[in-house]
C-alpha cells in the first residue's frame, strides 16, 4: 500500500496552484529569493551608478565618505530586513509541510495495521468456520436420527447458537472490509426472542415480552 501511494505521487503532478494551498505557499514565500535578488542587484547597480557620478563631480572626500555609508547602512537594513521576513515564512512553511507530512505518515501508519488486522480476521474467520460447519452437519444428522423432544430442543438450540457465531464471524469481517453501512429494517420481537433463546433462564423468573 506504500508502494502504491509513492509510486503513484511519482506520476501525479498536482497544478502548481493546489499545491501552494495544499502546503499554505504563497507568492511571495514562493518567489521571495528572486524578488530579494533583484532587490539587490537594483541597489548595487544604483550604488555604482551613484560611485561614477561623484567620481566625475567636484565633492569633495567627506561628502562622497557620507554618501556612501548612508548608502552601506541602506543596504545591510534592506537586506537584513528581507531575510528576517523570509526566514519567517520559510519557518511557517516548514511547519505546516511537518504537519501535513505527520499527518500522511500517521494516516499510513493506521492504514498498514488495519491491513493487518483486516487479513489476521479473515485467516481466523476461516479457522473457525471450519469446525463450525463439521458441527452443524453432526447436530443436523443427530436432529434427524433422535426423537426426543428435549433433545431435538438442544439441537435447536446449537443450530440458533452456531447461527449467531456465524453472524458475529460476518460483522468482524465486514467491519475490516471498511464498506458502507447497511440499514435494514429488523423485528425487535425476533431480536428479543432470539437473547431469550440463548438465556438459561430460571423457572422462578417469568419474562413478560410486549
């Protein structure tokens, strides 16, 4: 199942767009590295234009030294700037892809051990019906040769009980298969009928059914 999951992302490109709102990405997380690039090229290439221009005027030395460190200071404050806010989103971005990929990890975790579970049923439900069914052909072949009321009524009585280990057998395996419910409609008279048959009930208690 794994296999299945990376094999299939492999070959499965998601739209550039679902996958910034998927890991909460956005334009300027995306294109932030360019955009500061630029950013710095711009100043540079201001910063020589602005050396030529005062090495072909008259200033004198002081005021070039001024321009040029109030044009360093500019530099380091807008770059500093701009990697404190990038670092910022890239941290939120990291997160959000931690927890999405916790999340996948978490959900493929609970997937293999329901597999597991699923295939320990399915071997169990075969062990047991097995048995089940030699001890339904025996109580169906004693039910025929026997005359006994009393014990006609026990093997009824392991036929109804068979019945429901089968059902029970059918509910776990329907449970691991992980298909849609099913609503029918039941009798609540049968169901009540149905505990009362498997009760040993005592003859001092009576049971008054609606």
């Amino acid at each position: 199942m794994i296999y299945y999951i990376i094999n299939n992302a492999k070959y499965q490109k998601e739209p550039e767009r679902k996958k910034g709102e998927k890991y909460g990405i956005s334009y300027s997380e995306k294109y932030g590295v360019i955009a500061t690039i630029i950013i710095i090229n711009v100043i540079v290439g201001v910063s020589i234009l602005g050396m030529n221009y005062f090495a072909e005027s008259n200033l004198s030395d002081k005021d070039s030294t001024s321009y040029f460190s109030w044009m360093l200071v500019m530099i380091v404050a807008i770059f500093s700037s701009i990697i404190v806010l990038l670092n910022s989103k890239l941290n939120r971005v990291l997160q959000k892809r931690t927890r999405v990929l916790e999340k996948t990890t978490e959900d493929l975790v609970k997937a293999e051990r329901f597999s597991a579970i699923g295939t320990l049923a399915s071997r169990l439900a075969h062990d047991l019906r097995n048995p089940l069914g030699v001890i339904m052909t025996s109580n169906s072949i004693i039910k025929k040769k026997v005359t006994d009321e009393q014990i006609v009524k026990n093997t009824e009585y392991i036929s109804r009980s068979i019945d429901r280990m089968e059902h029970q057998i059918n509910n776990v395996l329907d449970f691991v298969r992980v298909k849609p419910l099913k609503i029918e409609k039941i009798s609540v008279q049968e169901l009540i009928d149905d505990c009362l048959d498997g009760m040993k009930i005592p003859k001092d208690i009576v049971i008054k059914k609606p």
